[in-house]
C-alpha cells in the first residue's frame, strides 16, 4: 500500500506528518552539523592563531639561542683567555722564581769566593740557631744574640766546593780560649852606628807576636781584625815549633843576645814614616830642627839626630822638613795610661853581631811590608856558599872526543875544498914606489870571478 502511495502520489496525513517529522529530523541535523562546521572553524582559527604564536615563539627563542650561543662563545674566548693569561704568569711567576733562585746561588757562590758571608747562603734565624748550639759546648768570641751577629760573621771563615749537582758551604765558626794575649806588630827601626856611621837594623823573624806575661808566642801571618781593639789569632797564623827569637831576648831584658843580627841598610837621610795613631818614626842622619806648634801658641824647636818615636799631642802640630803632622781627633773620652817603666840600657853595638857583607837598599820601602827578611838573608847566605861539583864519566868523555874529532875532520875538508877550487883571478896590477904600474900573478882573495881591478897611481 505505501509502494501505491508512492507511486500514485496519494498521501495521507500520517504520510505528511511522518515527512514533516523526517524534514524537521533533517533540519535539525543540517543545523547540528553546521554547528559543528563553525566549531571545526573555529578550533582551525585557534589551530592557526596558536601555530602563529608558536612560529613567532619558535623564532623569538632561536634569536635568544644565538644570542646566548654568541654570548657563550665570547664568554669562551674570554675564559680561555684568562686561562691563557693566567698560564703565562705562572710561567713568569716560576720563571721569576728560578732566577731569584739562581741569582741567590750565584751571589751566595761569588760571597763564597771572596770568603765572606751572606744572608743567601744561610739566613740569620737559622744562623743563631746554630751559633747558640755551638755555644753550648764551646766559647765563641762573642755572646750569641742579635746585637753581635755581624760582629760574629764578621769572624766566620766560609769556604765551599762543589759536588756533582750541589754547592756546599763549610762554615769555619772561630772557638776561642779563656786566654788573653796583646798583640804586637814588630816593625824594624833604623839605627845609626855611632863609631862607623852605618844604617843599621834588625830584621824581626816573624812580623807579629803575641804576649802574656813571660809566655811569648810568634805568629806568621796578620790575625783576624774583629774589633777596633779585639784580634782573632788561628793557629794558622801561629808559627810552627818557633825557636827562641831576637824579640823575645829584647823583651825579657837577656843577656844572650845570640838570635839578633844587626844588617847594614841602605835608606833615605831623613825617613819619616807612620807607625800608629798620632804615632810617627823619625830617622835622621843628620842634625834636623823641628818645630812644635800648640794650640795657646806656644812654640817649642827641638834639635833631633837619630831615630825617635814621636807622638802628637791634641791640638798641636809639628813641622818637620817643611812637612806638618797633626794629630787626629778620637771621639772617645776612655785613655789608658800606662805604668811607666824603667828599661836598662842595651850596649847594641858591642853586644850584637854585625853582617858585614851585605848591605840592604830600602829605599822608598815601608818598614812595616817588609815580610821574611831574614828568611831572604838566610837564603842568599846559603846561596852564595854552595859549591858545584861535576863528577864526569868515561862515556862523557868519548862523546867530547868524538865530537872533537868530527869538527876536525870538516875542518879539514873544508880547508882542502878551498884549496884546490881558487878562483882565477888573473894578473893584478901593483903600484910600486915609483908610481909605475906592474903585473903580479900571485892570487889573492876575491869575492868575484874574473873581475878585472884598475889601479890609479898617483906620484
């Protein structure tokens, strides 16, 4: 029935309602799906908006991305700069310390040459440290602390070699005794023999001497100058098994006066010489007038011949020889006044020997540089008594005779060589008496073959 319906076009009211409700359905439909398409546009606008702003995004961080990367590069430049920089002063820094280092060696082993020491071979914490263990089992010549550290370095003798790869440094600390000697410098003083005239003197043995009481003791070389009034004396400088010498037989007042010689020198008529402070030797051969100069202007002339010791008051001055010694002025205010003490009268002349056969020049020489004078005497007395004997062999003789005889026989060949080889000369032409010229054929000596010589003879 609803195929008819169909077909023929008759529809009922259900018909119509059941279409109406279908159109309605489809309406519905359209709309729902217009709905949807506005909300599928919609979302696509989002999708668009939301793929812009990411793209925008996606930008703005790929410009912060080099810019950090740029920042990061800079960053690592500069941090590899820094650590290139710092690199190179530590090379320095080292470089610096190795030559502070070899410059430290090399001041210490200069000092270490000239014998002295310096804060580069040992630094004074560690020096009084050392010097204080020393103390405690020996005497050092100065109280160990601070105040006299340069005194005592002054004093320690430094020596050094070296050993493979190290330099070693020996410190020689100076330990002294309880003992206290004066220390004399023996010079020899010009004398004048009053029966012959001669300039005589004694050549001491030894240039120094140290003394306490009686006990004398010789010494070789100059001591160590550690003060103004304090000397350091190794035994080193001290002579080795010393003999009894003129000094001490001087100094003790002997009568055997057996080890002093008297030698005949040769210096200047006038001979003014500085022996200490305010201290001058005088030797004069002849009368000298000298004059004394004080300061409240008093003025005193002495006549003098011979030899003295003159010192200079303060304040005064002395004229000698158109020279002017002054004394000079000391800061200190201590004087030591010495007991005055009688001495005997030494007879020199007739007491002492005198060497006569030699006499020595001193002439412009200063007495106290004379060293091992009379080791020089001794030798040049040994010298002049030595004998050469020559003991000849057999077989020394046979050589001479056989030399003799070669030097013979080349004589005579020579001599037979010249005689039968003459050179022709030819005639020569002699002057006689009477100024005529005549022909000789005797052959005598010339120097040229066949060279003809003309005469010119003359009444």
């Amino acid at each position: 029935g609803s195929l008819i319906k169909f077909i023929s076009g008759n529809l009922d009211y259900e018909d119509a309602q059941r279409y109406d409700l279908l159109i309605k359905n489809m309406q519905s439909r359209e709309h729902s799906v217009e709905n949807k398409v506005t909300i599928i546009n919609k979302a696509f606008n989002k999708l668009i908006n939301a793929s812009e702003n990411m793209n925008c995004n996606i930008k703005y961080i790929d410009r912060k991305t080099k810019a950090l990367q740029t920042l990061m590069t800079e960053e690592m430049k500069l941090m590899n700069t820094i650590s290139i920089i710092n690199s190179y002063n530590q090379i320095i820094s080292n470089f610096r310390t190795l030559y502070t280092i070899i410059y430290e060696v090399e001041t210490a082993i200069s000092f270490s040459k000239l014998h002295t020491l310096h804060p580069s071979i040992i630094n004074s914490t560690e020096l009084l440290n050392i010097l204080g263990s020393i103390n405690k089992l020996s005497s050092i010549i100065y109280e160990v602390n601070e105040n006299n550290l340069f005194k005592i370095e002054k004093s320690i003798s430094l020596k050094s070699y070296l050993s493979g790869k190290k330099v070693i440094f020996i410190l020689e600390v100076p330990l002294v005794e309880s003992h206290n000697y004066i220390y004399y410098k023996v010079i020899p003083i010009p004398i004048q023999d009053p029966v012959s005239l001669k300039t005589l003197t004694i050549f001491p043995k030894y240039p120094y001497l140290l003394v306490t009481g009686t006990k004398y003791i010789p010494v070789v070389r100059k001591c160590i100058d550690t003060d103004e009034q304090l000397f350091l004396c190794t035994d080193d400088n001290l002579a080795t098994y010393p003999a009894e010498t003129c000094m001490e037989q001087l100094m003790l007042l002997k009568k055997d006066l057996s080890e002093c010689t008297l030698q005949p020198i040769q210096i200047e008529s006038l001979r003014l010489q500085s022996i200490a402070e305010n201290s001058w030797l005088l030797y004069s051969e002849d009368n000298l007038v000298i004059t004394e100069t004080c300061h409240n202007n008093e003025v005193h002339k002495h006549n003098l011949q011979g030899t003295y010791i003159i010192t200079i008051h303060e304040q005064c001055t002395i004229e000698i020889n158109n020279k002017m010694l002054r004394a000079t002025t000391n800061a200190t205010s201590i004087y030591f006044r010495l007991p005055k003490v009688e001495i005997p009268t030494i007879h020199l002349f007739q007491t002492l020997n005198i060497q006569e056969d030699k006499t020595v020049d001193l002439h412009g020489i200063n007495f106290e540089e004379i060293k091992d004078m009379t080791q020089f005497l001794s030798f040049s007395d040994d010298s002049s008594d030595i004998s050469v004997n020559f003991k000849i062999s057999v077989w020394t003789i046979i050589l001479y005779i056989i030399i003799s005889m070669l030097i013979i026989l080349y004589i005579f060949k020579m001599y037979r060589h010249r005689f039968f080889h003459k050179p022709n000369i030819g005639s020569e032409k002699i002057c006689n008496r009477d100024g005529e010229v005549k022909e000789s054929t005797s052959a005598s000596s010339a120097f040229h073959k066949n060279a003809d010589v003309n005469f010119t003879c003359k009444n």
